[in-house]
C-alpha cells in the first residue's frame, strides 16, 4: 500500500510541479557553471548505495570541502542555492529517487556511507526501511546548518550529538510506521517548511 502511495503522489507531485521545476533549474544553469542536478551517493535500504538526486545549490567541487554545511552564509552555496535550502526546494529531485523505488515519502533520512560507518549495530536497524524523503528528524532538525554554524567544530557536533538524535527519532517512526503516521509526517513537514 505505501508504495502504490509513494508512486501516485510523486508522479502526481511532478506533474503539477513541472513548470516550477524548469524554472528552478533554469535559475541554477543561469547563475552559476555546473549540472542542474547533483547527483549523491547515500545508503539506503539494507546497506544499499544509491543515487540521491538534488537541485545543485553549490559551486562545482564544493562538496570537496566538506561534506556538511553550516549556517546561512557557507561561501560554497550559490546564490540561488541560499533560497532552494531555506524551502528545502533543493529536496524536489527526490521524487525521482521515490519513482525508481531508492526512498519513500516518508522515511529515515538517507546518509553518505562516511556517517553510516560510524553506526553502532543498533543504529544499523534504521537501515532495515527504505529511506524517506521526510522523518521526524527531518522536521526537528530543521535548522540543522544554523545548530552547526555556532559550534567550533561542526562534523564533531553533527557525529556526537546530532547524528544520535536524528537515529533515535528514526527508530521512533520504525516503532510507530503507519499511513497515519506518515501522514502526520507530511503534514508537520510542510508546516514547518511554511514557519521557516
């Protein structure tokens, strides 16, 4: 049932959205050099790599640099980038991830192999879902970059502390993993995405 769910919203999703999309991808190839798409590698179900897609935000080998980013001024974003991460725009790609069958609507967030082999054997358990285009981590952390920007050292305080967290409330919505909960999900995604 969730992945009949999963197709006729994100075909749906695309359809209606495709005019806004090749506007956004057109903002992106007119102000800066680089692909439209920046295409990731992450984990997904079962230790599986896959492809995640993502509207560019950075500057070509920006990610070279570091694998997070922080704050609201990390000089590697582009200036349309600033805007596609503030409303999460940057996500929309993912329908196709959701499409192919990587990821879900709703599901733990998909993470880059680095982080996934810092997990202990019952953080692997989040692994055992097909990752998700939103989760309760998702809209808790919400202002992840802005958490990170105000601490000395960024990739230490996203592993020991909000790495953690953000398992946690996965195994949260594996406990708890329903249509009513993911609906709840979209509907407190959205909502904060709005507050933002």
């Amino acid at each position: 049932m969730k992945r009949v769910i999963d197709l006729i919203a994100s075909l749906f999703v695309l359809i209606i959205l495709l005019p806004f999309l090749i506007v956004l991808g057109l903002l992106i190839k007119i102000t800066s050099k680089g692909n439209v798409f920046y295409a990731q590698e992450r984990i997904g179900l079962h230790f599986k790599p896959f492809k995640l897609f993502k509207f560019r935000t950075m500057y070509i080998d920006a990610d070279k640099k570091g694998l997070l980013t922080v704050g609201d001024k990390d000089s590697r974003i582009t200036s349309i980038g600033y805007f596609l991460r503030k409303y999460k725009l940057d996500e929309l790609p993912q329908l196709i991830n959701i499409l192919k069958g990587d990821m879900s609507i709703v599901g733990p967030r998909p993470e880059v192999k680095k982080y996934v082999d810092l997990y202990d054997d019952e953080q692997k358990k989040v692994l055992a879902v097909k990752p998700g285009l939103t989760d309760y981590a998702s809209i808790d952390f919400i202002n992840e970059n802005e958490i990170l920007a105000k601490r000395d050292d960024p990739e230490k305080a996203y592993i020991e502390e909000i790495m953690p967290q953000k398992l946690m409330l996965n195994r949260k919505y594996i406990d708890q993993q329903s249509i009513l909960t993911d609906f709840k999900i979209i509907g407190l995604t959205i909502l904060g995405i709005f507050k933002k």
